[in-house]
C-alpha cells in the first residue's frame, strides 16, 4: 500500500471548438500516447487499472465501457467506466493505488460536444422527470434561478459577476490551449445577450473538443519515473440532495464539504494563504465568486470585492483560473475536471508558459457536474 | 492529418439518435401528493418530526434521517417566492418569442418550480404566490395540473 499518490504524467487532445477531422476515439489515443510518452511508461506492460469518465447519453451509446479498452492500450486489462466529473474519475485513481490494488492508473476523461446535436435536449434528461421536466424548461433556468438567490443572499452584483468573464477571457489569451480568448469590457457582457436572467449569454461557458489523459502512479514508483511528479495532496466529493425543491440556492455546502475532505487530507488550515493557484468551476460567471467562498478562500459575499481588487488576477494575491477556465479555455463536460487538473499540473511543474504563475507550489482544483446537479469536488495538488 | 488537409468530398459522420421513452412511477408519497393536488386542488407536504423538517412535495421518508414520514399536511395554495429567473431559451436551445418567467415557490423546507404569470419587474423574493389551478375536470394528476403561480394579495 502505498499512501502518496502523483502525477507522473500527462496528455492532452485539442482543445477546439470542433474537431471534425478526429473521432474521439482518435482524441483520446492522441492523449493517451502524450501522456504515456510523458510519464515514461508502457501501458501494455506497466499501468495495472485504467478509468474513465463518460456520460451514455453524451456518447451517443449506451455502455460507453464498451469504446474504452483499445485507444488507451487497456485491452484483456482491469477497466471501468464513471459517470462522474474527471475529478471523480481522479479520485477513482488514488484510491486504486491507496488501497493497493494497482501500482500505475490511467484515468482519463474527453469532451466531443460538438457532435451533439442536441445538447439542451440531452441536458434536459437531467431535470426530474416528474416534478420538472414536465415543465419543458431549458435546463439553464436552474443557473438564473441560483444566479438570482446567490445575488439576492450574498449582496454580490450583476457588474461582479460580468468581471469573471473579462478576467477569465482574457487569460485565455495567454494559453494556447484556450478557444475563447477575447478582450471583452464589462459592458460588453453585462449588455450581452441574455440567457437566463439575470445571467447573460456571455457569462455562460461555450464547449470544446478535446481528452486528457493522466498517469498516476504510487509513491515508489513515481520517484523512479520521474524527477518532479506532481504530488495529489488531498481529494474529496460530496452531493446534495438533487431536488431543486430542497435544495439550498445561495450557498454550495457540497463544495464546502468536499473541500473540508481535501483539507484535512492534505493538511490545509488556511487555503487563503496556502494555496497558491486555482483552477476552478466558472460555467456560469457567478459559480467562481459562489465556489471561491464556499471553499473558504474569504467570507461569504466577499469574492466580488476581492475579484474587482484584483486579488484573483494572473498577478494578484491568489490567481483564479489563470488557464481563462471554461469560459476561457471552453466547457469540456464531463472531462473539465481534468482539464483543471491538467492546468495545475503545468503551473505546479512552471511549464504554463504565458500564464504561468510564478513559484506555483501548491494548486487548488475544483469541479461541479453542472446544472442540474449538486455535485462536485476538490483536489489539492503540491510539486 | 488536420482539418486543412482534408479532402472535403471525403465521408465525414454517420448521423444517428437515441429514442428513449420511459415511464416513470410515482411511488407511494407521489401518488398520494399527485391524487391530492389532482381530486382535492391541495399541495401537501410530508413532515419529519425528528428534524423539524416539511417536504414538499411531499416524500414517503425524510433525507436527512432516512425516518419514514407518515405526517401529512396540506400547505395551502400560498408560498413565499424562494428565486426567479427569465428564461430566453426554450428545452431545446432556441430563442424564445415570449420569454418564460419561472419560479421557485417554497412551502415548507420545500417548494414547487412552476411557471410565473407576472410582468417581471413586479417580482421581488419574499412575496407571497399562490398556485393557480386547472379547473378540476381538466386535471390529470402530474405538475401540469398547477397553471402558473402568480403573485398574491391577502
Ligand atoms: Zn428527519
């Protein structure tokens, strides 16, 4: 057993908008072999357990296990399948190796949302079928109406709400790897289009295409890999209850939960001051504010200050979404969690170039299912 | 290969969909709640004396004690407006003509998400709504049976 786990390596597919030349299975063999390439390991010899996460009704197949084994190398190999956020697939991971059951895991995680070609439709499965969706509602109500009850509890403003999107877009400039870098003014978003009021169009992350693909492996076995594996510190998860009718609206005490499982196995009093970077959710604008107090970074309706102080800037006091997040970089469904992941891993090793933020040790990532779930989960990262 | 180096006239995707129809049981506490709103015009709430809790709509067991729930209530047809939103999208992505006003009304620790009939501009968290109805004959037992909430003058 061992009780560290790392990141020894990574791989990565797009990201783009749309990928009309690659069938996923091709995006995720791109991954696969980048992230093997990597961490210096052959997955027919050395990875024991690989995962996935995949959502049926995305795929466009019933039983994805079944289009896993063969472009990750895992064919006649131990393999399973989540229906979970990539941080779910990782947490998957650690504790394959934490409980000694593998030595080497290969988790991995993909977005082809672009051919979906009814993607609200899809979204709208998730709604309960007896007491909502005989509403026929787009599902981004559940977005306006927390949006509105976050605003109306924690005295955060619309204007606020609207900034996360000019931070976040424009970080994206710096990051290869984003579709959605733009220099947007405040007004430019907050007179945007609008979706679900009072959340607009803009404030709304748009998809992209793309896998990742990580190796994680036990503590022995990462320090013979490699010089500067990156260390899992801590992950935890947590749901609600689903119901939009019990649920709570202004507050996210799944992610405070999830977040307090992160800390305490990872040691972390004060994530303020030691956490040095943060990639987490911002499908809607308002969820980073929303998510940045409920993993107790400050007070509850303190964000939206600190945010136009500039404290969550490339340069400031604690770096948010550096990476542009998924209004920045593209929402990748159920494989964003390990997009985040991927994002941290490039700061915690200084390979994040433009965006880099400078003597990145310890990073923060987090993740939601999105609308309508309470679902989500947070991973402390350390080099 | 990259998307440049294609040869446009090369097949490029099967096109295909997943029909799927279900159907989905109410179970014991959403027959009696449904049979309720449909035959007496009643929203009930289901109570858990242990936590001090009101479900609404009501459910056979509470989720925070997993205690079976056998004290019934009826929550009256007025509830305070818990959130709102306007909605400019219809199920399937596409812009509305009319955008959708949709609401969560609480009773209880619960609520009822249903359609808002009110100019937007008059809605303000914390006023009270009341469920309007269909009338009895044209009811079916689901939450259709409940028109729209509108805003409610004592
Ligand atoms: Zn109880």
């Amino acid at each position: 057993m061992s009780d560290r786990v790392a990141i020894v390596g990574v791989g990565w597919s797009g990201f783009r908008p749309k990928t009309p030349d690659l069938s996923y299975k091709e995006l995720m063999y791109e991954a696969a072999v980048r992230a093997y390439a990597d961490a210096g390991v052959d997955p027919r010899r050395d990875v024991d357990s690989f995962v996935t996460v995949a959502e049926d009704f995305i795929e466009g197949t019933s039983i994805f296990d079944e289009y896993v084994p063969d472009q990750l190398g895992a064919a006649l190999k131990p393999v399973h399948t989540i229906t979970g956020d990539g941080l779910h697939g990782l947490a998957t991971g650690v504790m394959l190796i934490r409980s000694g059951i593998a030595r080497v895991v290969v988790v991995e995680g993909h977005s082809k949302a672009s051919n979906l070609l009814t993607p609200d439709t899809i979204l709208a499965y998730a709604q309960d079928p007896v007491l909502n969706r005989p509403l026929r509602l787009n599902t981004h109500f559940v977005a306006g109406m927390e949006m509105h009850r976050y605003l109306y509890e924690s005295g955060t403003t619309r204007e606020q709400c609207a900034a996360v999107v000019v931070k976040n877009r424009r970080n994206a400039l710096r990051n290869p790897l984003a579709a959605y870098g733009a220099d947007l003014s405040l007004e430019e978003v907050l007179f945007g289009p609008p979706l679900a009021w009072p959340l607009g169009k803009r404030e709304t992350a748009a998809t992209t295409d793309g896998a990742i693909v990580m190796v994680l492996a036990a503590e022995e076995v990462a320090r013979a890999l490699r010089q500067d594996p990156i260390w899992i510190r801590g992950i935890g998860w947590c749901n609600d209850s689903p119901s939009l009718e019990s649920r709570e609206w202004g507050n996210l005490p799944y992610i405070q939960e999830a977040a307090q499982m992160a800390y305490q196995q990872a040691g972390l009093r004060d994530p303020w001051n030691e956490v040095d970077v943060a990639e987490i959710d911002d499908t809607y604008a308002y969820k980073e504010l929303q998510t940045l107090e409920a993993l107790g970074f400050c007070g509850y309706g303190e964000a939206g200050s600190l945010l136009e102080s500039g404290a969550f800037d490339l340069d400031g006091e604690l770096p948010v979404n550096p990476s542009g997040g998924s209004l920045g970089v593209g929402h990748m469904l159920d494989a964003t969690g390990l997009m985040r992941t991927l994002e941290a891993v490039f700061q915690l090793r200084g390979e994040a170039g433009a965006h880099q933020v400078e003597g990145a040790e310890v990073a923060l990532v987090q993740s939601w299912r999105g609308v309508p779930t309470t679902s989500g989960a947070v991973a402390i990262l350390s080099n | 290969m990259t998307f440049l180096e294609r040869d446009p006239l090369a097949p490029q995707a099967w096109f295909g969909n997943l029909p799927a129809a279900h159907r989905y049981t109410y179970g014991l506490a959403g027959e009696r709640f449904f049979r309720a709103l449909k035959d007496e015009g009643k929203i009930l709430g289901s109570y858990c004396p242990k936590c001090d809790r009101t479900y609404v709509p009501a459910t056979a067991f509470c989720e925070r004690c997993l205690g079976e729930l056998t004290d019934w209530r009826d929550m009256g047809l007025v509830g305070e407006l818990h959130t709102f939103t306007v909605l400019y999208v219809d199920v399937e992505g596409r812009p509305l003509e009319t955008p959708q006003i949709v609401g969560l009304v609480s009773f209880g620790d619960g609520g009822i998400v249903h359609f808002l009939h009110a100019d937007p501009e008059s809605l303000v968290i914390g006023m009270p709504m009341r469920a309007v109805l269909k009338p009895p004959h044209e009811r079916q037992g689901s939450i259709l049976d409940i028109q729209y909430f509108e805003p409610f003058q004592a």
